[in-house]
C-alpha cells in the first residue's frame, strides 16, 4: 500500500509522523473455502530486523509469528458486535488493537473482521 494512503488514525494509533514508512499486510483466515476472517495489519518497518521485514514480503507467515522474538504485547482498542471501519458485509465482530514493543512503543495497528462462520469452525 504506498505510503499516503496509510490514514491519520493509523498513523495516531502508531505514534508516527507522516515521513514514517507504515506497510500494511491483509490476510484472510479460511478453513478450508470458508474465510473465518479477515485483517489488515499496519505495521512499522523500521521497528522490525531486516529477516522479519524480509519474511513478512516474502512469505505468508502470519505476522505475530514473524515478530514473535520482539516480545510485543496486544492492546485492544476496540471491540464492535457486527460490522465497523471496512469490514465486509457479514461481519459479526470488530477488533482494533495495537501491538506494543516492551517499553510502549507501538509495533502495529490491527484491524480484524470475524465473519458469522467464525461462529460455527469446527462444529459437526
């Protein structure tokens, strides 16, 4: 996504200026053909090791696996029975969060929308 289409809120959300280089991942969780969900995840590079960048470009090794060794926590910001922000339609449940290096520096902005067969995976 190229830099100026990173919004205000993203970029508030993450402490960063509009120079900051802010790259966004979005992903779908599916079980099988059935997308259980669907994120976008605004991450700051600079705050990651070059193999972390890399694996991220490269490969589609969910992000917190990738950061994992940094040690981030997750802040929720928001929770929203149904759909928020642009989340598809058959949205049941909205997540924001932040994830946080030690020392409270913002890691990423997470957007995470759950769709109703999030409701019913794994159910006979």
């Amino acid at each position: 996504m190229p830099q100026a289409t990173v919004s205000k809120r993203v970029r508030k959300a993450l402490g960063v200026s509009a120079k900051e280089p802010v790259q966004v991942r979005q992903v779908e969780l599916s079980c099988g053909d059935t997308v259980l969900s669907v994120a976008w995840n605004w991450y700051l590079p600079a705050r990651l090791t070059p193999a972390m960048n890399t694996a991220l470009r490269t490969s589609d090794t969910p992000f917190g696996k990738v950061v994992m060794p940094l040690g981030f926590r997750r802040e929720a910001l928001m929770q929203v029975a149904g759909r928020a922000e642009a989340c598809p339609s058959g949205t049941v449940l909205t997540h924001r969060a932040r994830l946080m290096l030690p020392g409270s520096r913002a890691l990423a902005y997470v957007i995470e929308c759950y769709t109703a067969a999030t409701l019913t995976a794994g159910r006979p």
